[in-house]
C-alpha cells in the first residue's frame, strides 16, 4: 500500500503540510513549480551530467509530494487541483524518461530506447488511462478504484527511474537492466488493472 494511504502516511504528509503552509503560493502553483526543476533536470541529461539531472528530479517529485499535502493541510483539496496534478505529474514524467535518450546505454534484452517506450506506454500512458476509463465508462467507482492492483505505480516507478539515472555513471548495464525491469513491471501493472477492471460486474 502506497505511503500516503496509510494512516501513518496521511498524518506525516499532513505534518509537512502544515510545515509548508506558510508558503505565500496555492498548491496549484506548487504543482506546475514543479516543471521547472524538471526541465532543469532535462537540460542538465542534455548535457550527460545524470547526477546533477537527477538532484533536480527529485526536487520535482518532492514538490511533487509538497503540493497535496499543502493541500490537504491547507482543507483546499479540489478536483481541479486533482486534474492540474496528474497532468503535470506526466509531464514531468516525460522529461524524466526522455532524459535517458541522451545517454548511449547498452541494451539488456531490448535496447535501452525500446525499454523506455514501453515505459512511457505501459507506465506514464496505458495504467493511467485503464484507470480513467473504467471510471469515466462506470465500470468502477471510487470504492473500486482504490482496490486497483498495480506491481509498479507511479510513486514506485519514478524511485525506478531515479535508480537508473544515479547508476549510468558508475554502471551503464546496471542502469539498462533497471529499465528493462521497469519495462516489464509497467506491463504487469497494466494487465493487472486491465484485467481487474475487465472483470468488474
């Protein structure tokens, strides 16, 4: 189970809410910040610095995380601010995985650049959309969504993806077998949504 579903994770996020919440910003304008450290992460890869492009990342992701616990602690949870989140969190995304074109990495299985597609399609694109689908044709309701299986969501696939990014310097065929493995556990992921919400009466 994800962190911020737990109880633990919902009082810890809310704690770092509270500690931000005197930020003259909305958490909307925390979450589209959070594309500019991507893009500074994308242009630093551009430039086959992985460690610098990394740090900068993870400052997405963390403001990534900073934004809804503003908002929870702040009570201005909106399906709008909900909307604006993922839609900048595959953005950010995105860059991210487009990051890993700029370095020649050796193929383990498939080529590092097919790995990546199938991250994009499988991960950033197909497990998002079964979820959106089935609830926008009421094959699910949220009760149902919040049981949705998945071996590799979003939260779990970036640590992936960071892991592979902080091995290209030191282990180029580390850093392609962690891409094939997130291609394949993307896959899974959306089989299994695939299939749970298929089998949804």
């Amino acid at each position: 189970m994800p962190l911020k579903q737990t109880k633990l994770g919902s009082s810890f996020q809310l704690a770092i809410g509270n500690l931000f919440s005197f930020l003259p910003l909305t958490p909307n304008q925390v979450t589209v910040l959070s594309l500019l450290p991507a893009l500074a992460g994308f242009y630093f890869a551009s430039q086959h610095l992985p460690l610098h492009s990394l740090f900068f990342f993870i400052l997405a992701g963390a403001l990534d995380a900073l934004d809804g616990a503003m908002a929870r602690a702040r009570k201005q949870v909106s399906a709008k601010g909900a909307y604006i989140d993922g839609i900048v969190d595959r953005l950010v995304e995105f860059l991210l995985v487009l990051s890993f074109f700029f370095y020649p990495l050796p193929g383990f299985i498939l080529t590092s650049g097919i790995a990546l597609i199938l991250i994009l399609f499988f991960g950033s694109a197909m497990t998002s959309f079964a979820t959106a689908y089935a609830e926008h044709r009421h094959v699910a309701d949220s009760r149902k969504i919040a049981l949705q299986p998945g071996i590799l969501p979003r939260a779990e696939r970036l640590i992936l993806l960071f892991a592979a990014l902080a091995f290209i310097p030191y282990s180029p065929v580390a850093a392609s077998f962690i891409l094939f493995s997130g291609a394949v556990l993307c896959a899974i992921t959306f089989f299994q949504r695939f299939l749970f919400f298929a089998s949804q009466n």
